[in-house]
C-alpha cells in the first residue's frame, strides 16, 4: 500500500531540480560511483531513491536490474514517468524503507540520504536491519549521508554551492538538521534531517550485522581538483561517504 502523505511530496520536483547544482555531480555522484566501482551484471536495491536519479544511473552503469524505494509517493510518480518516457527496466516502490520485508536479495544496497532521517538509534538500526537482510553474502552497503562527525559551525556558509546547514552547536541526539537548498533557478525549499552521533552509528550498524562499517570522505572530481571553489566545501565537508559490507 502507498505511504501517507510525506513531506517529500510538496517538494518533490523542487528536490529532483536540485540534482542539478553542481556540488551534485562533482562530490556526491563521483563519491557514490567510486565506492560503487563495477555494478556490471549486479542487482541493486536503492533506497530513498527520490524520483530515481541514481536508479537510472546506476542501471545505465550496467547493473542487471535495480529497485528504487521511496516513501514519497509523489516521488515515485515522478520515477514511474520518468521511466515509461525513457524505459531502462528500473522498479520503483512507494514504502517506508523501514517497512521494507518482501525484496528480491541484491548484491549491492544504496542508500542516498537514508540514514540521517532516522530520529532515534531504534530507527537507524532499523533502516541496517532492512539493508543487511537483503544483502547477499558479500554484498555492499554505500551511501551519502549528512556528515555527523562534522556538525555545522555557524560561520560556515555553503551558499554558494546552493544549500545551508543549520543545527545546534553541539548537537544532541535527535536534534534537528535544516538544509536550505536554493536551485539554479531561484527555487526556494527546505527540509529536516536528525543527528545521531558517529558512535550511534557505529552501534547500529555493528547491530545489524555489518563488520566493517566506515565512514569515507567525500572525493571531488578530477576535472574540478584545483578549483579553489570547492576549498570551504572541502575543508568543513557537510556530507560524507559511508560504506559497510556483508560477510
């Protein structure tokens, strides 16, 4: 059955508008596809995939088939349009992924701002209970995630990479995560992630089953290295990499 309304759904197409700015294609996509490395003949199970942009990617990168879950159902109404226009043969769901039980098992698990909207650690183990289940015997976890070993300081300004990051300065568990994003075309849109501290996660995904969680830096595109307009991003990073493994 289709989840109720989520807050997603007002700001659906706003969000997918927003995977144009550049910090997008340079830090995130480059990050997610070198951990990613060979997804040729894998089957790929993306979760909070939004409107499918890594979906499709990620299916034009070869992997044999790949499963968008989302619990905006406006989200996936943009994935479902998007792929009876330009059919590449990826699946999409509309589910809270912490609802998620009946899913064929895959080798790889993706997991694109995921974790950060879990409120409590009962909520994030959860969220690595569900990957770790439908993984494979050496299967992977990665993701992108909102950098909670770097909480915001308030004379850091990511403006010009198209967003702000507010939070308190030391941030407690469950507090509040604003991101104001502001598109290339003047588009205004916010929305809220949760902190959970390093060992939280440390906690959760140990739980779960996965040995060798790590958080991993995110890495800017070599076309870019030495563009002094990544040094603020770069030097108080708002995001980072994560990756986990099931033995």
């Amino acid at each position: 059955m289709p989840h109720a309304k989520n807050e997603y759904d007002d700001i659906a197409e706003a969000y997918r508008d927003s995977k144009q700015l550049s910090f997008r294609k340079y830090l995130e996509e480059y990050s997610l596809f070198e951990m990613l490395r060979e997804v040729q003949g894998k089957r790929v199970l993306d979760l909070a995939c939004g409107e499918g942009f890594y979906t499709r990617k990620i299916k034009q990168a070869g992997a044999a088939g790949v499963t968008g879950v989302d619990i905006s159902s406006e989200m996936i109404r943009l994935a479902n349009a998007k792929e009876k226009d330009w059919p590449l043969g990826c699946q999409y769901i509309n589910r809270d992924v912490a609802e998620l039980e009946t899913v064929e098992s895959v080798d790889v698990v993706v997991a694109m701002y995921l974790l950060n909207y879990a409120k409590t650690k009962e909520e994030l183990f959860r969220y690595c209970q569900v990957s770790y289940n439908v993984l494979r015997s050496g299967g992977r976890f990665v993701g992108v995630n909102d950098n909670v070993r770097n909480p915001p300081k308030g004379t850091v300004s990511f403006a010009k990479y198209g967003f702000e990051k507010e939070c308190a300065s030391s941030p407690k568990e469950g507090d509040v995560i604003l991101y104001k994003f502001v598109n290339q075309d003047g588009k205004l849109f916010e929305f809220k992630n949760f902190y959970l501290t390093p060992e939280t996660y440390q906690w959760a995904f140990q739980k779960a089953g996965f040995a060798d969680f790590e958080w991993v830096d995110l890495v800017l595109a070599p076309v870019q290295q030495g563009n002094s307009f990544w040094d603020e991003f770069l030097s108080n990073p708002p995001l980072t990499s994560f990756m986990a493994s099931k033995c």
